[in-house]
C-alpha cells in the first residue's frame, strides 16, 4: 500500500485515506476501541510488563486553540516516563500539539498530575511533557531507557498503552520493517517526514498514541505513532531524535535542530535506476551498506528555500559532506549540528553527478511559536508543516482559525494576502495593519487558500472590535508550559458615518405596477452573532426584511434572521448603502422582528409599505413578491390557498426559539419554497401578508430545518402602531401550545351540540377548536392544564388562533374550557414579555451559561436550576469534562446554585486549576456528578448584562480573584466561530 502523497493532474493527492494517529475519540481518529492481547505470554514478557506499566500513564489533554494545522480539541492518548528525576514524559508530537496544551497524567495506579509541554519536535511524532515526581505519592516513578539502536526486524515487542484512556492494553507484534517512509494522515493534518519509520502488526488502537513499544528486556525501541484502519499494521516512530532531544535537556542544551527545506523519501534501488540513479553509485552504496534497499531521493523542494534552485524533485542524494547517506537518521544527525552553517552535498540527477553548497537553516525558526487574536479569529506565521504539503515558500500569514470578522467558505487553509490593499506578508506586518484598522469598519479582504493557490478570494470584512476579544499577542513559553498573552493596543474608534445616496433597481411590469414599487420597500438585513446563546446554530445569518416605516427606519425581519439583540445589525438599502441598525422588537411566538436603522444616513427613495389591516383570505388572489437565495427579487400571481394554525417543530436535542400559535399562510407557487423573505401584496401595492422564515427542527443529516409561510399583516400591525408613536410593546401572553381540534374530536372531549353550533356560525371556514398541547414551565401558577379544550376567551368563541391576540392587552383572560368532559369557567392570568429573553450570560470555564430560555420552557417540565447550559467551546475544560450543552448545573461542590448570581458567588472564590464537584441534570431529568478543573489563565469568567438603558447595548465584566472588574473592551475572543469550529 502505498502511502506517499503523488502530484496527480497538477495536484498533489493521498494515495491512502486510511491512516490514522491512534489518539483518543475526540481527537484524530473515531475508530472502535479494541484490545489486543498476547494469550500466554512468557514469564520473561510478564516480568518485563510488570516493570514497564509502572512508567506508562495515560494523557488526557486540550488542545486549546486551533493552531496551524491542528483544530482544538480534546483527546487522550499515552505517554511514558523518560526522566523520573526531573519529571519528563515522552509522547507523541500531535498529542502535545503545536498551540496551546493543558492535560494531566494518570499513573498506573491511578494518581493524578498536571503536565505541560517543554518540547514538540518541529517535524517528528514525539514530543516531551514535564510533570512533579512529588505528586506522585504512593508509587515509586520508574523511568524507561531509551534503546533505539535495539529495534531489529523479527523482533518481538510489546506495545503498553491504554485503551480510551481507562485501563491497561497490551499488544503484541513482531517488527517486520525498519525502513518504511513515514505515513501520510492527510492533508491540513499533523504529517510526519523525512525519517524511516518502525512497521509491525499489533492491532494498536485509538488512544494508544505515545505509547511505548518495548522489547523484551524492557527497553523503548520506538513510539506507538498511527496505524492503517484498512488492516492490522501499526507505525512507530524510531527514537534516535527523541533520544538526542532527551540527551539535550538533561544537559541544559539548546535543541538544535537543522532543514534545508527538501522533503526526501527513501525509494528502492530500481525506483532511483528508473530515475537516473548510475550503476556505479548504485555499486558504491551496496558496497558501503550491505542489506540497504534504496537511496533518499527529493520528493518536494520548497520555493525560495535553501535548496531552491540547487536541488529539484527527483534527484538522488549521494552524500553530504563527504559522507555516503542512506537513512534519515544519519541526515538528521548532520543538518541537526551544522545549523546556519554550509554543507557540502553531492546529488545525482540524471546520471550526473553535482556537488553544491547548501546553508542549512533553523528549523525551530519556520515553526510558529506565537499567534494573533483579533476580531473573533486567529492568525500566524505559515508553518513548515502546511508549506511543505503543498510545496508553497514557508512565508505569510496563515488564519488558523477563520471566524468572528474572518469567517470564510472553508473552515481551514487560508493564507491571508491583504487587508484592504495593504499587504501582509508576515504577522509583524499584519500586526501594524491591523493597528490603523478601525472598530465596525468595513475592509476589503484577500485570501489564497493552500489546496488552491491558483484562486485570490477577495471578501468583504465586518471588524468587530467591540464583541470580540482584545487585540492580542500569545507566546509560547516551555517554562511554564503556557501560552503567555500580550496586548497589541485598543481598538480605533469607528469614524462617524455619513449619509450615502443610491437608487434602487426596478420590476419593470406594468400589470402590477403598484406592487412592483414595493421593491423600495426591500431592505437587506445581517445578523452577525459574537456567541451564541439560546439554541440558535449560527453565527451569521442574512435575509430581507419590509420597511413599515421609512421615517423612522423601522423594518420587520423574520426571526430566524434576528434570533435576539446579543449581535450586531446591518442594514443594506438598494444593494448599495450599509448602516448599522439594532434590534428594537422580538415578538415572543410569532416569529417576527423589528430593527430599525437612522433614516438620516440614507439618500435613497425608501418607501414605507402600506399594510393591510384586513386579514387576507383563502382562495384569494394575490401577488407573490419574494427574494431569493441571491438576493434577487421573484415576482408572480398567486392564489392564497390556504390559512391554517401553525407551531414549527421544536428541536429535540436542543430547543431554541420557534413560532407557537400563528395561522400561516401557504400560497399555489413554487416560489414560496425558493424564497425566504417577501410579501402578499394586492394590485393597489398594500400588503396582506409578510412571507418568512422559520427555523425548525434538526433532521437526520443535522440541517437546520427551514420552513417558509405568511403571516398576516392584521395580526402585527397594532404593535407596529406603538413603535411608530416611540412606545414600547409591553405585551402580554397566554404561555401554551395549542393544537387544532376537529368537531369529531371535540365530541368525544365532550364537547356539547351547543358549542359545536357556536363554531359553525362562528368560522364558516374551518369548524374547530383548540386544546392545550403543552404549558410552559415557569413560577407562573398555571390555571389550565394539558388537554384542556378552549370554547371562548372572553366571552368570544375562538376557532381562530389569531383571535388569541386579545390576550396582548389582558392580565387576566376570561375562559370556557371543557376538562375531563366537563364545561367549566377560568380566570386565566397571563404573563408578561418583558423579561422573556436572555438578559445576562455568564462565560465560565468554556461552558456558556444563562437562565433556560424560553423555549427551554416550552419543553421542559420542571426547571433543575437557573443556571442553563447553552453551549460550550471547543478546547476548554467544559468540552474535556463534558459540560454538555441543555444540562443544568445545580450544585457546586456542594452548595446549592439556583441561579446565575449563587452560581457566580461560589465559583468565584474557588482559587484556579482545582478541581470543582458539580452535581448536574440533564434535559431528561437524569441527574449525575461531575468534576472539572478550572483553567482561568485561557477561559476567565466572565458576564455579560443587557443594559436596559440603552437598547442594543451590554456591559461587560470580568471576574479575578472574585473581584468584578467592568471591561470595556470585547470579551469574546476565539469562540467567536462558524458553526461546528467553535461550539458545540
């Protein structure tokens, strides 16, 4: 099986997709656990196992930040001890990652330490963790030796890892190579190269990562690296370098280690004959190395590298000062001592001979030690790894992760080129570019994306400077194991705007002259979320919405665009003129909302549309005027067929905002499917229905269900009437889900004749009533109960749910229900909408807590706590204890958290990195204990409080030493992601 990337019709392609790092199930691999035994060992094996397993521990790690080809992530995999004096675990290099690591380690007898990372090797699968023996207490730490040289095919080893990082795995195998090139785990991925690789058949799986493969005497010959998923056949990795890497800090030496940029791959004899490789070179080699298969032959040289120029793909490396070369493990050894010096290598390329001199540079210095967060996304120096994948110069700025301002089509592999029209070829200069940039600005971005250099992305960008986290600087630090942050300065503050003029397109058709006008109407509105909360996925989101009143700049959206006011507003006018707006009205079930915009700002013909206040009825003619997923306006005469009560579907694993309670309007065009926003409007140009979005549940694929229908401007319009005159709809509710009820139903309910000919006279239309399907969980002391039948409301009988709307105006609702057969008379109180929505947030330990929102109540029964679990982010300790989203959070060690002030109280005065004992309920009622280890020096506490004083507007807070501290600057730093980068 071959295993080498290949250039296929000009690009390169892996030959092989199913090779996997063995790390644990949230890391690289989601392989079914398995363990693999030897069946009766000797007595020699079981001796030297009993020995081994007291230097092996399990690594549970983070992985804090996506950082250059590794997303974040939590995982496990295996480590071994290597210095039991000072503390030195070896593992793999994609367990310690190339960013930000927190973990701990697990002893075989199950004591518990923090590690933190000293070295990763820039290129190699094997990387060292530091650890304090004195917290191992109740066993003697044993170290292994480090015995590369004893590693011989046939010989039989042992591999002793763990299996998902709960208990023992031994594997047994033989080693059957020791020349095999390095696997290829895939683009964008952690790759391995230039070093010969162990091959045997042990069946190792995932979290076996780092585990060490031992001989019989109980020496490490290698490092269990990745395997084949296609077959029994495992890689590890010789540790000549992770030896020498040892050697160097157990002496206090740098670890030098030296490239000159030319990615090798050791090809057999009769590959090298077939690409020029003479007889007698072949001779000589032969001669020197009895038992040697084949030469390093360049497979990648990398532009404007050292060996640019001198040694090009294909050619064969004979020696290199002056010594014939055959294994990596020797060119290693060379480059690694003659850093920034010059060496002598002879090439042979075509049959000739050439002897040239090559500058040998650091390696250490092309691997990026230190990244930039600014505007919700993170940014660094192009690596190495990413550079030689593609065979593109080691230089630019590489968006490891794009989201917050940088959000992009594909999640990774951007290489950022420019900021508007300032170039950035390296992250000082980035740095300084985005230093004159200023908050809320609009710039012109250009991108090339590493699996496509020959396309320039150029986008439009949103800085955010004011949600997202400070402009700042993190640095590596192998001291202390962290990544140390430094601030990069404030955010400008955004220019003051001025107005700007355009004309809109027009529909040029005569027939409905009047309502082709109302493209003047038409404004596009962006949602853009900094976190998410209350259940909706995404973090941007686009659609139009209808201009009521042009005076005053208010438009209706669907709320689907707008899910709340916790984001920032942009409205586009005529495709041309973008202003900022706020969210000025959520309505609690209609599925609707209100922003508006400063009217000043815009010279362009925007006209208000008129509104119907005439519900619209079935069979009618009207005309269909819609937009789009470009954006484009669809025009066509319909027939409203049919208007009927509609509750979308909730979400049942985790609920977040729906309409409840609507009569929708369909319509006989297939132009109701293809757009997301619009409007039923007559040939006078008044409309009778706005045509919106709903998001509704998730299906089996995980896509956010949409679905498309009207409401009537009838049932809005006397809201609209109260923001028009500047006052603020204080609406009242009636806090149930209702369902239709058929007469034949409603007999059997026992409903009398007298009531059925009431809804006949009432409804000529539809003959039905409607029961309570469910009531929503809140203090409120609920009068009617589930399967209740609705008659009347006060004193009207209802069959239509549009009717219910009286209830806005009512504290107190007269109501004639039937319940278990009998007619009775309820005075039903409802309840008010002021403090329906998340008004406060509190960002601890990576979890995104706030009281359960609304539709949280819709479809719980009974409320653990006021401490809700909305989301959480990837890479932080609520994503590595599995602080899942919908949990509540009702006990923190100990004491009792019924809501968000109890909960700050306590956590706030639990010092850092301890460990705290949480007691926990699912959505299902399922309670459980649970642990998680603080880590403030990444995730600090934080809060954030709508001011009611200024709508649109929250402060911010940060929380050290349980000492609260107002922040003026964005807290939100790099979870400020597309959907599935950055939560879950």
């Amino acid at each position: 099986m071959s295993i080498r990337n290949s250039p296929v019709n000009g690009r390169r392609k892996s030959l092989n997709t199913n090779t996997n790092h063995d790390s644990g199930p949230n890391g690289k691999t989601s392989q079914e656990f398995k363990i693999t035994a030897p069946l009766a060992d000797s007595v020699e094996w079981q001796r030297t196992i009993e020995k081994v397993i007291k230097s092996v521990v399990s690594v549970r790690f983070t992985q804090i930040a996506s950082f250059d080809c590794e997303p974040a992530l939590v995982s496990e995999a295996t480590g071994f001890v290597v210095d039991s004096e000072r503390g030195l675990i070896m593992t793999n290099r994609h367990v310690v990652g190339a960013g930000p690591f927190t973990g701990y380690a697990v002893f075989d007898n199950h004591e518990e330490c923090d590690v933190y990372p000293i070295y990763r090797d820039p290129v190699h699968d094997f990387g060292l963790l530091r650890f304090n023996p004195e917290d191992i207490k109740y066993m003697e730490v044993v170290a292994l030796k480090l015995r590369p040289d004893l590693a011989k095919v046939g010989v039989e080893i042992r591999v002793i890892g763990n299996d998902a990082g709960e208990k023992l795995s031994i594997l047994s195998g033989f080693i059957s190579r020791l020349d095999r090139n390095a696997p290829d785990y895939g683009f964008l991925s952690y790759n391995d190269f230039n070093t010969e690789y162990i091959q045997a058949a042990a069946s190792a799986s995932g979290g076996s990562s780092g585990s060490p493969v031992v001989n019989i005497d109980g020496y490490a010959v290698a490092i269990q690296a990745g395997g084949s998923s296609e077959s029994s056949t495992d890689y590890f990795l010789p540790l000549y370098r992770g030896l020498r890497a040892l050697q160097c800090i157990q002496n206090d030496e740098p670890i030098t280690r030296g490239t000159i940029q030319v990615q090798w791959l050791l090809k057999p004899f009769d590959e090298c004959r077939r690409l020029g490789l003479t007889s007698i070179t072949e001779s000589t080699v032969r001669r020197a190395f009895p038992g040697c298969i084949g030469m390093l032959v360049a497979e990648t040289v990398l532009p404007e590298g050292p060996s640019d120029g001198l040694i090009e793909e294909g050619d064969c490396l004979v020696s290199l000062n002056g010594e014939l070369l055959t294994k990596f493990v020797r060119l290693d050894e060379i480059l690694d001592s003659s850093v920034d010096q010059t060496v002598k290598a002879v090439i042979q390329r075509g049959g000739v001979d050439s002897e040239i001199d090559i500058t040998v540079g650091n390696l250490h210095k092309i691997t990026p030690d230190r990244y930039v967060e600014v505007a919700g996304a993170t940014f660094h120096n192009l690596s190495y790894q990413v550079a030689r994948q593609y065979a593109i110069p080691v230089k630019g700025v590489f968006i490891s992760d794009p989201a917050g301002s940088f959000r992009l089509d594909r999640d990774r592999g951007w290489i950022l080129e420019s900021i508007d029209n300032d170039p950035t070829p390296d992250l000082d200069t980035f740095i300084e570019v985005m230093r004159k940039v200023r908050d809320r600005q609009w710039v012109v971005t250009i991108c090339r994306n590493v699996q496509d250099m020959h396309t320039m992305s150029t986008g439009i960008a949103h800085i955010d400077r004011h949600w997202t986290g400070a402009f700042r600087m993190a640095i590596r630090n192998d001291k202390t194991g962290l990544w140390d942050f430094h601030s990069l300065g404030d955010p400008l503050p955004p220019l003051p705007l001025k107005p700007q003029s355009a004309r809109f397109t027009e529909i040029n058709n005569t027939s409905i002259a009047k309502a082709a006008k109302l493209i003047r109407s038409f404004v596009k509105v962006t949602c853009l979320v900094p976190i998410k909360i209350d259940g909706f996925p995404r973090s941007a989101k686009a659609g139009h919405g209808l201009v009521v009143d042009a005076e005053k700049g208010l438009v209706v959206v669907a709320r689907s665009i707008v899910p709340y006011d916790l984001c920032d507003i942009v409205i586009t006018v005529a495709d041309s003129i973008m202003v900022p707006g706020q969210v000025v009205f959520l309505h609690p079930t209609q599925g609707w909302a209100v922003v508006s915009y400063d009217p000043s700002l815009v010279e362009a013909p925007v006209e208000t549309a008129l509104l119907s206040t005439e519900m619209i009825q079935r069979n009618s003619s009207t005309i269909f005027m819609g937009l789009n997923q470009n954006m484009r306006p669809l025009v066509a005469r319909t027939t409203v067929t049919d208007i009927s009560t509609m509750t979308v579907p909730a979400n049942p694993t985790t609920p977040r905002y729906r309409a409840i309670n609507i009569d929708g309007v369909t319509v006989d065009t297939v132009l109701g499917s293809q757009c997301g926003s619009g409007v039923l409007v007559n040939t006078e140009g008044v409309v009778g229905a706005l045509w919106l979005t709903y998001l509704g549940e998730r299906n089996n694929s995980s896509r956010d269900v949409e679905y498309h229908a009207g409401v009537c401007t009838s049932s809005i319009i006397s809201i609209l009437e109260k923001l028009r005159r500047d006052e603020t709809p204080k609406l009242r509710i009636l806090d149930v889900e209702l369902n239709i009820l058929q007469m034949n139903q409603a007999r059997i309910r026992g409903v009398s004749e007298k009531w059925i000919r009431n809804v006949e006279q009432a409804n000529d239309e539809r003959h039905q009533l409607f029961a309570v399907r469910k009531l929503v969980c809140g203090d409120t002391p609920q009068i009617l109960e589930e399967g209740d039948v609705i008659l009347s409301v006060n004193g009207k009988t209802l069959t239509r749910v549009s009717e219910l709307d009286v209830m806005y105006d009512h504290e107190i609702l007269d109501m004639t229900v039937v319940r278990r057969r009998k007619e009775i008379q309820l005075k039903v109180p409802t309840v008010s909408t002021e403090n329906l929505e998340t008004d406060r947030i509190i960002i601890w330990c990576g979890a995104i807590l706030h009281e359960p929102h609304h539709a949280v109540r819709q479809q719980i029964k009974k409320l653990h706590s006021g401490v809700y679990v909305s989301a959480r982010m990837k890479g932080s300790p609520a994503y590595q204890y599995y602080i899942a989203p919908t949990y509540f959070i009702t006990h923190v060690n100990g004491q009792e958290t019924p809501d968000l002030t109890t909960f700050l109280q306590v956590v706030s005065n639990i010092p850092d990195n301890t460990y705290l004992r949480l007691r926990i309920v699912t959505f299902d009622n399922v309670p459980f204990a649970s642990s998680i280890k603080s880590n403030l020096h990444y995730f600090p506490t934080m809060e954030l409080v709508k001011d009611r004083t200024r709508p649109g507007e929250w402060k911010r807070y940060t929380y050290t030493g349980g000492v609260r501290r107002e922040n003026l600057q964005g807290l939100i730093g790099e979870t400020a992601g597309e959907e599935g980068s950055d939560y879950d």
